[in-house]
C-alpha cells in the first residue's frame, strides 16, 4: 500500500482509513499552490506522531502517540482544501501531473473537504501512516 494519509477526528472510536496517498505524494506542489492561493499549507496539517513511532528505533512508550499528536480545528484546512480543489480544476492544472493522478487527487482532497465540513468543531488531523 506504501504511505498514505488518514483523516482522524481526535477522541473518535471510529476512524477513517481512506487512502490519500496522492495528497501525500503531491505535498510539495499542493503546499506552492496553496501558498500562491493565500492559504495555509497542506502540510501543516500532517501529523508525523504515528509514523515516527512506527520508525523509532528505541522501543516508546505506547502513550508516545497521544502525548505528541498535533490537531487542528477543520475550518482553516477547509479552506484551504477547497482553495486546492477549484484551483485543480483549471485548464491546463496549475502544475504537472498525469491526468489520472489529477483525477485521484482532486477525489482525495474532496473526500477530505466533505470530512470535514461534517467534524462539527472536532479537532483533526491528516495522519501520516506507513
């Protein structure tokens, strides 16, 4: 499967474990465009906790993970996720990427968008998981 991103909701017993993997692939573009757009970057909305425990070589208390996340109120990843969407949906796209990435993508970020139109203030973050 290789690294992806999961949208988790913080205190949810039910989470998410769609694959957004091009989110993650595409960080570096999708951060430049978001910052051409005037909004916050993807990527300060990615929580590494859960994938440094799974890489740390030293054996971490398992409490490791939820004494490190960092989360986030959904209304500024929001914005700029919808920001990233329409700016995809331009001819030709703001940056290159093969067309089936691009549809992947803009399905990815939409999937996320709608998730968290839904959180009602709870705190989240797109997990980084191996």
């Amino acid at each position: 499967m290789g690294d992806t991103l999961w949208v988790l909701f913080k205190g949810r017993a039910r989470q998410d474990d769609s694959d957004h993997k091009q989110m993650l692939n595409y960080s570096e573009e999708l951060d430049a465009l978001a910052e051409q757009l005037g909004q916050s970057l993807l990527t300060s909305f990615y929580d590494w906790t859960d994938y440094q425990f799974n890489l740390a070589e030293e054996d971490l208390d398992e409490n490791w993970v939820s004494e490190n996340e960092d989360w986030h109120m959904p209304a500024l990843a929001a914005a700029t996720l919808q920001a990233l969407v329409a700016a995809l949906g331009s001819r030709p796209p703001p940056f290159a990427i093969a067309s089936a990435d691009l549809h992947d993508l803009v399905a990815e970020l939409t999937d996320c968008l709608q998730k968290l139109r839904t959180a009602a203030g709870e705190h989240f973050h797109f997990c980084v998981v191996m």
